[in-house]
C-alpha cells in the first residue's frame, strides 16, 4: 500500500524506528517521539536512585539548577497566592467593620454635666457612646468644651488631661496629645484622639456623637 492509498486513520507501525526504516522517521507524528530533555535538565540524585525513588525532602532542596528554579518559582507563586488572600481578607474585615458601625446606627444624644459643673481647665469623665468608652470632657474657657476618648491611640492607654501644659498625657509612654484638638503632639502616638462632638442646649453639654480621626 503506497502513501497515497493508505487509510490516514490507521496505527502506525511502532518500529517506524528500526533500522530498516531510518529514512522514513521524517513522516513519523511527533508524538510518536518521546520529548527531547535538555542535558542540563537531567537529574541525578548522589544514590543514583530514580526520581520517584527519593525522599521527598529532596524534591524541596534541589541539587540541580532548572529544579531549583522551578522551586523558586512554586514558592514565588505560593506567596504571590498567600499575599492575594491576606488582601482579600483585609478588605472583607474592613468591610465587615463598616457594615457593623452602620448597623450601630447614629450614637445616642446624652446629657453629660450642667455648664456649672465643672470650672474653667476643670475636667470630668463619662462614658460614650457606651459604657465601654471612657471620656473625658474638658472646660477650656467660660464658653468652650471640649471632649475625646480617654484612648490612647497608641495602644489604648487612659490618658490624663493637663490643662496647665495645655495637653492630655499618656503615662505609658509619656505620649502627648493637644488639649484642644486632641492631635499628638509628643512622643509614640500617630493618630488625634477620637472626639466627642458636643453640643450646648440650655445650661448643659450634650453629647450628640463620635468623630473618628486618621490625621
Ligand atoms: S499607650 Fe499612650 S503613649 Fe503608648
């Protein structure tokens, strides 16, 4: 049968490679060969065992460039992977937060001290927006008050009003904040206080929410 008759669908003969048959190699599919390997690619493992026959630490540290280079990058991928899912999960936690504070709705209205309660450069503490937020309001003129969280934003430590150094202290690590902005002004704290926005009605100081400040 000649290769004009031949049915293109049937086996083809494995020993195309015998030696009889050297000059037809050229018609042969190429899957008809196994995939050339180049010598660098080659392993030898020192006990001469084949690759599926070591341990599989070794797999881990090769000895060879082109597997040490297929590490480096399975790791490279490993912590591209790793870094996308950490992302991922920061982004749903932020989310998360958000969600939760406008589930918490708008923080209550709260009486905190008659304008005669405290004189000047006097200072009172309270809680707000609940029991587990302690603050402090501060007098700074006959007319003025001011109010923050008693958190450092270092790491949370209460912090002490000084109205003579114009200033809150935080002992932990003589952090300083401004008396009356609340931003820091000494020492590890980065972040302003977390103000309580006030409001006067009649003769005493309400507080009537919660402003979170970045700078
Ligand atoms: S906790 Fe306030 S300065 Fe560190």
């Amino acid at each position: 049968m000649d290769s004009l008759t031949r049915d293109p669908r049937a086996p083809i003969d494995p020993a195309i490679d015998s030696p009889g048959r050297e000059g037809l190699t050229g018609t042969a599919p190429a899957s008809m060969y196994a995939p050339a390997v180049e010598r660098e690619q080659i392993t030898i493992a020192p006990d001469f065992a084949p690759a599926d026959a070591q341990p599989a630490w070794r797999q881990d540290f090769p000895i060879d460039w082109p597997q040490d280079l297929y590490v480096e990058r399975r790791d490279f991928l490993k912590f591209m992977v790793l870094t996308s899912a950490a992302f991922t999960a920061g982004q749903a936690w932020i989310a998360a937060q958000n969600w939760y504070r406008r589930q918490r709705g708008q923080p209550p209205v709260q009486r905190i001290a008659g304008i005669d309660d405290l004189p000047v450069a006097g200072s009172l503490g309270f809680t707000y927006p609940d029991e587990h937020e302690p603050c402090l309001l501060v007098r700074l003129t006959t007319t003025e008050f001011v109010a923050f969280s008693q958190k450092c934003t270092h790491l949370s430590c209460a912090v002490i009003p000084r109205p003579h150094e114009n200033s809150f202290f935080c002992p932990c690590h003589n952090g300083r904040f401004d008396l009356r902005t609340g931003t820091p002004t000494a020492g590890p704290p980065r972040r302003p206080l977390t103000r309580v926005v006030l409001e006067r009605r009649a003769d005493a100081i309400y507080a009537i929410g919660v402003e979170e400040r970045t700078v």
